[in-house]
C-alpha cells in the first residue's frame, strides 16, 4: 500500500467551490466556460477546484444523483472534466448517503432485483429510530412506489444507500478510480455521518461510518497520491473533529464554527465570540488539518454553535441576515419540534450594513472575512458567488421554492466577462485583491498551513490578532472588526519598546516602515512582519 510522507498542502493551496454551471451560455456546455474562467480573470486564485455534483441529477443542488456513468449533458463530458483538471486539481464529492430517486438501484429495488434490492436501504417506521438526528423536517421513512419503504435522511427524493452491502463499498471503489483517472486529486465526503444506521443511535458518527472513511482515505492514497480526503459534517465541532482525532481518517475536515462565528463579528462589530474559540483552536495529528470556508453552496451551518454563542446572540445573528434578505431553515428534532439549522443567504448580502445604505462597508467587510480565513492554520476556501459579488438570487428562490437557492446564482457568460473587464465593480476588485493576497500568502512561510498560531486579542470585541510562525519567520495578522478607525500600539506584538522596522505585507506598496503603531482602517486588514 502506497503512502504519503508529506501533507497535500502548501501556502499556495487554496480551494475554489463552484457548481460546474456556474457559467452559462446558450450555445455552450458550461464546463468549457469555466475553464475559460479560471485560466482567464481567476487565474492563480486557487490551485484546488471543488465542482460540485456533475452528474446527472434530479435535485438538491445535483446531489441527488440519478446516474454515476455520465455526467450531465449541459455541463460536458468525462473529456471536458479532465481538461479542466490541467494546469490545477480537482476536488468531486462522493455522495456516500444517498442516491435519487430515479437512480438505477431505486428502479431495481422496487423490482427485487439486484443489486438495488440490496444496495437501496429498506425500513418502516419504528420506535428503535427514535433517537435518530435529523437535517431535515422531511420524514425519515418514506413510501416507494406504494410498494415499499425506504430511508430518506434528507428528503423523498434521495434514497439511502444500505453500507451493510458489500457492493456498495464496491460501487463507490470503481466510481473513485474513473474520478481519478479523469483529473480528480481530491475528496469531498458528503454528509459522511450520516451513512451507517444503528437501532436504539442517534444513526450519525456510528464507528462504521468512521471505518468507511478511513477505508476511502486508504484507498485514495494509493490510487492518488498527492490528494486529500475532506470530510463535510456540518455537526457541533467536536463530532466534527471526530474524523481527524485519529490521524487515519480524513486529511481535512470543514471547519463548520467558522462561518456563523465570523459572520456574526462581521455584523455585530464584535470579535469577543469569535477570538474566544480561535483560542481554542485544536491540536490535530500530523497530517491532518481543517478547510477553512466561509459563504459555500450551502447554508450557515448553526449546530457548530451548539455551546459557542448564547440564545440572545444567536437571535440577533437570525434577526440580521433576515433583515439582509437572508431566510432560516429548520431541521426535525427527536421531540417533534423543530430549531434552526442554517441561514440561507449570500455571503455578499450578508456583509451588507444594517443602516440606511446596505453598501457601506460591505466591500470592506467581505474582504476582510475573505482575508481572515487566509490568516488562519489550515486550507482555505473561495466560494465563486461571493467573489463575484453575487447578491441573494431571489428570482432563483422564487421560481425554484428551495431556500438554499438565494446562493446558487448562475452568471451568464458575456454579462461576467464584461463586469470583470471593469476595475470599477466589486466583483472585479475582490478578485484582483484577493489575488493579490494569494500571491503575498504564497512568499510567507509563516503562513503555511501548518504554522503555528498565537491568539493575541484575548477577550477583546473589535479586534483580532494573530501570531503565526516562530522566531524571526513570525507574522501578525491584525484584523480591525469595527467600522472605526483605530490605533495598535506596535511594542504590545514585539515585546519591546522600540519596535524594529516592519512591512505590511497586503499593502501593495510594499513599503518598510518603523513608525511605533499601526492605523487601523475600519474592517482592514494587516500582514506584517518585522523586515
């Protein structure tokens, strides 16, 4: 069995999130039109590109996959997905809970034959399922065909998969070698908690489910080495970390607390929250670390911050992005009753001000939540919409009834290539912004993924500074959280009187200085080193 000596990672690693029709033109498959993009104005924003569900689909944002063989035709082919994947690699979810309702095994089992009968879980309601965990409100059991039953964990129209089945360990295997032989270098696990159901459990993180990751991380070290296995379990944080305590698990995990923490600070002007859990930041194995994100294709997760913010903040966090456009969706207790599960709501919209003028700050609240996760230990993630500036898509929402709509927007093709050929939109500023933090971030070993990090901003509630690195490698990444201009007095990071001269590395002056404070703009962001 082949291993990997060295992590999957760098400083210059950063992953892009995108749907594969991210881009649209009537006269084009939209794969084609993505590579364009990224070769184009993206160009050396990232090094990973997740392309969510590609395959033929019938909802959910194609995670309800109706077939593994092809994928779907608007978006290209197996030959547009491998071209994609040069000069960068590409990150593809295995949706290992379920499958549509109209894939092949639902079809077969209805029938009895196999392998569907098999492979498709079968169930009826039943007291022994009580405890279990749900994402949704949906029901749990659901009828197929009026002939049977069968588990439906997030919705009628995805169809649990039976792990007891050998074949569909099987199944995934084959599926994991054409990915790889098609460009794919990275792993997402989607909802890989939820895989093994157990009587009398809560039937998510049952130990099959973490020998069923450690198996796939086994298997994609040999097939790919160079890759990485990402678990996605959006779950209070130490459930989450779970997939990364043994160090045989998965290379990376979502680090869920951080949206909802960093978006409340972006609201609120207050970093107490969020500076109190960076200082317990976790001690992970070797070779193991966390995908730091922020806006994704989904919702803000809220179960990660199950004991991080009191009810009060939490009802202030749901009441902004509700009066920013945002919606709440809900998920079924044990009890019967429901509680909030994710916010629903571009990031964009999200960093608008609550004032009179949505717009002010707003640009510089989101660069400084995009700048933030850079700073940080661990692998960061761009989502293409918030990049672009992409508001709440409410005539998407609209015409599809789905919440998690508002922040699934499509561009069409020539309107972007026009709004990026503009210096003066915001789409175009944050990518040439960020861009530029990429390649200061790339010349900076202490912020390499694995650096080391010191909290120095305590309990403070406006700003947030970081210290990465050792000895003279180190940076400090100070992060101004309100919207007043502030003054750092430079000796409380050296330690000395007479600070020594220093740089800032996100100005793009470059410039040496050796002046005694740093003037903080409100919402900026400072790299600096002593020179």
């Amino acid at each position: 069995m082949h291993t990997q000596p060295d992590v999957p990672w760098c400083n210059t690693t950063c992953v892009l999130i995108c749907y594969a029709d991210s881009v649209i033109d009537a006269d084009r498959t939209s794969i084609p039109l993505l590579q364009e993009l990224l070769d184009g104005p993206l160009r050396g924003l990232s090094s990973i590109v997740h392309v969510l569900p590609f395959w033929r689909s019938s909802s959910d944002g194609g995670f309800a996959i109706s077939s593994h063989e092809e994928l779907e035709p608007r978006f290209g082919d197996w030959d547009d997905l491998e071209a994609l994947s040069r000069g960068r690699l590409l990150m593809a979810d295995l949706v290992l809970n379920h499958v549509s309702a109209s894939h092949p095994w639902v079809h077969q089992c209805l029938e009895d034959a196999e392998p569907g009968r098999s492979c498709i879980l079968q169930a009826r309601p039943d007291p022994c399922w009580s405890q279990v965990v749900r994402p949704r409100s949906s029901p749990l059991i659901s009828p197929l065909g009026g002939r049977k039953q069968v588990w439906t964990t997030f919705g009628p129209d995805q169809v649990d998969l039976n792990w007891r089945e050998p074949e569909v360990l099987r199944h995934f295997a084959r599926l994991m070698q054409r990915l790889f032989h098609h460009g794919v270098g990275w792993l997402r696990l989607d909802a890989v908690g939820y895989v093994w159901k157990e009587p009398f459990t809560s039937c998510i993180h049952q130990p099959q489910a973490h020998a069923i990751v450690e198996v796939l991380r086994l298997l994609q070290e040999d097939q790919a080495p160079g890759g990485a296995v990402v678990t996605e379990t959006n779950v209070p944080e130490e459930e989450n970390l779970s997939y990364l305590r043994s160090g045989r698990e998965a290379h990376l995990a979502y680090n869920f607390p951080l949206p909802p923490l960093l978006l409340e600070a972006c609201q609120s002007e207050r970093c107490d929250l969020l500076n109190r859990w960076l200082a317990g930041w976790p001690d992970l194995p070797k070779r193991t670390n966390l995908l730091n994100f922020s806006a994704s294709h989904d919702g803000v997760g809220l179960r990660p911050l199950e004991g991080l913010m009191d009810q009060p903040r939490l009802h202030h966090l749901l009441a902004g992005c509700e009066q920013r456009g945002g919606l709440i969706s809900h998920r079924r207790l044990s009890d019967g009753s429901e509680a909030p599960y994710e916010i629903n709501i571009s990031w964009w919209s999200a960093m608008a001000d609550s004032g009179r003028d949505p717009g002010r700050w707003q640009q510089e609240r989101f660069l400084l939540s995009q700048r933030f996760k850079l700073a940080l230990p661990g692998v960061p993630a761009f989502y293409l919409p918030a990049l672009l500036a992409a508001p709440n898509d409410t005539s998407r929402f609209h015409a599809s009834g789905h919440r998690r709509d508002l922040n699934r927007p499509q561009f069409n093709a020539r309107a972007l290539e026009l709004q990026l050929q503009d210096p003066g939109q915001a789409a175009s500023s944050n990518i040439a912004q960020l861009q530029f933090a990429m390649e200061q971030r790339a010349k900076l070993p202490a912020l390499n993924p694995d650096s080391p990090m010191r909290v120095l901003s305590g309990e403070r509630s406006d700003l947030v500074i970081l210290e990465r690195g050792l000895g003279a490698a180190r940076l400090w990444a100070i992060h101004n959280f309100s919207a007043t201009r502030q003054s750092l007095v430079l000796a409380s990071l050296w330690g000395a009187s007479s600070p020594p001269e220093w740089i800032d590395h996100l100005n793009p002056a470059g410039a040496v200085k050796a002046e005694r404070q740093l003037e903080l703009e409100p919402f900026g962001v400072y790299w600096i080193s002593s020179r």
